[in-house]
C-alpha cells in the first residue's frame, strides 16, 4: 500500500474509533491506542479529516482532543 493509502485507512481507522460519537471528544492518546499507528501516522490522517472538515481538534494545556464534526 502506498503512503496515500495508509493514511486513508488509518483516516477511517480514526473515524471509526468514534463508533458514530459526534462532539465527544477522545484524546490523541486515546486514538493512537485505539487505531494503533505512529504518532507520525496519527498527525498525518488527523490532518486529512480536519482538511475535509470531518473533525474538531481542540488544544487544552498539553493535550490535543478531536471529535467528530
């Protein structure tokens, strides 16, 4: 599979990690547990859904949330 394509599934891994949860929000450290990819994947497919409008990302102190849009 080439990059494009990882990161797509790992695109889907993440959104399917939500189980259908819109506005509940899951740390980057959970998704990454969840999805199971590297922190370099994570960022990769994370910027993928929030370019295409799919997620939030939210920065409280030193942590990052995402959640459904």
């Amino acid at each position: 599979m080439d990059i494009w394509g990882e990161i797509g599934s790992s695109a889907g891994k993440i959104w399917s990690a939500f189980g259908g949860a819109v506005g509940k929000p899951l740390t980057a450290v959970e998704l990454k547990r969840k999805v199971g990819v590297d922190d370099t994947m994570l960022c990769m497919a994370l910027g993928w859904l929030a370019r295409e409008e799919k997620v939030v990302i939210d920065r409280k102190g030193d942590k990052l949330y995402v959640s459904l849009k």
